[in-house]
C-alpha cells in the first residue's frame, strides 16, 4: 500500500512512521530543515507508547511520489488551499486524502481543488510536534484515529486503511458520522487549547478552579450550538462527555495552539475560535466565551503571521 503524507510534523510524522513499520510504502512530504534531515538521517519518533527510527523517502514535490492509495493530509489549517492545490500527482481514481486536521472546514476546501470522491474526514487524538528538525516527539493522547466517507458510507478504501492501522498498532475506527466526530473533536479543542493558551498554564490547573472549568463547559456548548445550527445532529449529552475528557486529561497536558503561541509559530486561531465566531453571526447565536477568547489571542496570531 502506498501512502503519502502530506505534512510530515508531529501528527503526520507519528502516523506515518507507525505504518511505515507495519510494511506501508510511506512517502513523506515535507519542507526546510526538517526536510533535509529526514533525508539525511531519517524519522526519528520519541513516543509514550515506544521510541523508534525508520528511514523513509522524503521530498517537498509530490511530483516525484507519484499516484498513492492514500494521502494522510496533514498540514496547519491555514495552509490547507494551497497544499490541496498540489494534491494532483498523488491523485489516482480511487486516491483517499484523509484530512487529520484541526477545524471543521478543511474537507470543504480540499474538495474544491480535488473533488468530493477523493475526500476522507478524519480526526487524530494525539498531541506530537517536532521536537527538532528530523524528531517527532509524542508527549499525550492515544494516538488514536478515527475516520469516514464525507457521504456516511463504509468504504472497501476505508476497511483496507483500518486493517493496515490495526496491523501498525494504531487504534483506529471507521466513523459513518464523520461530520459528527469533527465537530466533537472542534467542541473540545476550541475549549481545552483556548483555554490552555490565554492562560500558559496546564490542564491541570485549569481545572482546579471552579470558574475556569465552567467556561471550559460553556465554550463546548458555544461550539455544539453553533454546530448544531450548521444542521450537524451533535449528541444531547456532548458537553458532559467532552469535560469527563478534559478532567481525564493528563494534568500537564497542553495543546497545539499554545505550543505554536509560545514558540512564536504561526496559530490555528481563524480556523477554531475565528470560525466558530464567524459562524455564530451568521446563525444569530452568542458565543462571549469564544469571542473573548478569539480577541485575546488575534493580537498573538497577527504578530506571529509577520
């Protein structure tokens, strides 16, 4: 089976390289300094669940891989348009990019420059980035995926990616409700890393204030109304399940979004709080808890996109 992956960081390189080791043809896809020593030295993975090396193919030009089975579409939100773009080389009649990325809309966009029947809906329950350029370090979280057809169906594409998962250790399910999962993901993220990065402080701490857990419950039914009002069937018990997560969490557990905040990156910010903002006004709903957590952090994502 051959398998690209398209952004090579934390989440792409972890699941790449578990599949690499299960027999997958993996072609990694990446650019800069972390390009240039996965091809000199190879991926290295520090992980909670097993340490490992494997030396994998790697480029910036998905021209030189060629036609896979599938795609793992891995790349920062905001860079989804412009990586889908140069999805083509990759493409075969029965190509599946499985998007494992944070928002609700990157699917959407993928579609746009590739078409519907190429597109697979996925969620990645892990926390992993690059620790140095050539290392992925997976610090919390499962390492789990979950994944589905954007038209609710049990695909052949998406029983033969589950096998390979199970083969490669990786806990896996095929998800009919797909839309379902990544609005629950959205809900919980939206909450656990805006709350984790305008504070710098850790679940942990989070949660021992009464106060602050409360709004952690309040930006999760923010997201699950205005998902719902996106004609999404969200679980009436949603909320209670998404904050039994966050008090199970790790209690040094961080997020994505603060690791790009306080390591001056570039954020996620207009694909989780800006959307959810966005589409709040569209629907007429109040999200204050979004909204005030969208405009303390806007000034950090302006400075940091300079």
């Amino acid at each position: 089976m051959r398998i690209a992956v398209f952004g090579a960081g934390g989440i792409g390189g972890y699941f790449g390289g578990r599949l690499a080791l299960a027999g997958a043809e993996v072609h990694l896809i990446a650019r800069g300094a972390h390009l240039s020593a996965l091809q000199e030295k190879g991926l290295r993975v520090r992980s909670i669940a097993g340490d490992f090396q494997v030396q994998l193919p790697a480029t910036d030009d998905p021209r030189s891989i060629g036609p896979c089975d599938f795609v793992l579409f891995c790349v920062k939100s905001y860079d989804t348009e412009k990586a889908a773009a140069r999805l083509h080389p990759l493409l075969d009649r029965e190509t599946a990019v499985v998007s494992l990325q944070n928002g609700v809309d990157n699917e959407e966009k993928i579609a746009r420059a590739i078409g519907w029947p190429h597109v697979m809906g996925g969620a990645a329950y892990i926390f992993a980035t690059v620790a140095e350029p050539g290392v992925i370090e997976h610090t919390a979280g499962p390492g789990r995926i979950a994944f589905g057809e954007m038209d609710g169906t049990r695909s052949e594409r998406a029983e033969r990616l589950l096998a390979l998962c199970q083969e490669a250790g990786i806990p896996a399910e095929i998800r009919e409700d797909i839309q379902v999962v990544l609005w629950e993901k959205f809900a919980f993220i939206c909450a656990q890393a805006g709350l984790t990065a305008t504070t710098r402080l850790p679940t942990g701490e989070l949660r021992e204030i009464p106060e602050t857990l409360e709004m952690f419950r309040e930006v999760v039914e923010e997201v699950a109304c205005v998902g719902r009002a996106e004609g999404v069937p969200l679980p009436e018990d949603l909320v209670d399940r998404t904050v039994a997560t966050f008090q199970s969490l790790d209690p040094g557990a961080f997020s994505s979004l603060h690791h790009d905040l306080t390591h001056g990156r570039r954020m996620e910010l207009e694909a989780l709080h800006g959307t959810v903002v966005r589409l709040a006004r569209k629907h007429g709903i109040a999200v204050p808890m979004c909204e005030a957590i969208y405009a303390i952090l806007k000034p950090w994502a302006a400075r940091q996109e300079k």
